[in-house]
C-alpha cells in the first residue's frame, strides 16, 4: 500500500480527479493523466452499446486527441485490485513503461503505484 499522504500534489491532484469522475458520473471506475506540459484530462468509464473503454484507456484517448505527446502520470479510482494490462498498455504507448500508475480504491486512497511497463 501506498501512503497517500506521502503523494507529490500533482499526483494527489490526478487522484482527486479520478476520484470526482467516478462519483460525479456515477461509473465504476474514474480516471485522470498529467501530460508533458502539466494539463490533466479526466474521463469516466464508457459503455455505450456500440463503445466499451476502461475510463484510464478514455483519458489517454483524451490526451492524444488534444496533443499530448507524452505523459508523466495517471490515476484510476477502482474496486480492481490493480490497473488492468490493457489499461497499463495504453499508458505505456504514450508515456514510455516507466510511467507511474497510481491505483486508488473509491475512498482515493492510493492502494498501489505501478509503472505501465
């Protein structure tokens, strides 16, 4: 388990996000990722008929489509245990497998830091 309290404010920002999505849309899972130049990008989980994304998968969707050419970090608030691989893929294809996934429970205390490698 990761102290929470321990977290740099961007990375606690990140959760928060997450956190907010989550609640606020009424969806399993919440999720935000920081860029190369700091702007966040925050999503739900999607679950349309015709279009099934994890809400970490739906953030770094965000990201590209608005630029982003990398990432430093990404939350995902979840009852998983962790961060799925495909979700931890979608990070590693534009932040590099070094990049730092923290897994937070609904509560948005951090359970664990991953890297999408």
């Amino acid at each position: 388990m990761t102290d929470s309290s321990a977290l740099d404010p961007e990375d606690r920002k990140i959760v928060t996000l997450a956190r907010s999505a989550r609640a606020r849309n009424q969806v399993p899972e919440g999720a935000a990722v920081r860029d190369e130049t700091g702007r966040t990008y925050v999503a739900g989980t999607v679950a349309l008929d015709s279009l099934k994304l994890s809400a970490l998968r739906t953030a770094v969707a965000m990201a590209v489509a608005s630029g982003a050419t990398s990432l430093e970090a990404a939350a995902v608030v979840t009852e998983a245990g962790t961060a799925s691989d495909e979700d931890r893929a979608a990070v590693r294809d534009l932040g590099g497998p070094g990049t730092p996934v923290l897994v937070a429970g609904p509560d948005g205390e951090v359970r664990e830091t991953v890297t999408a490698g």
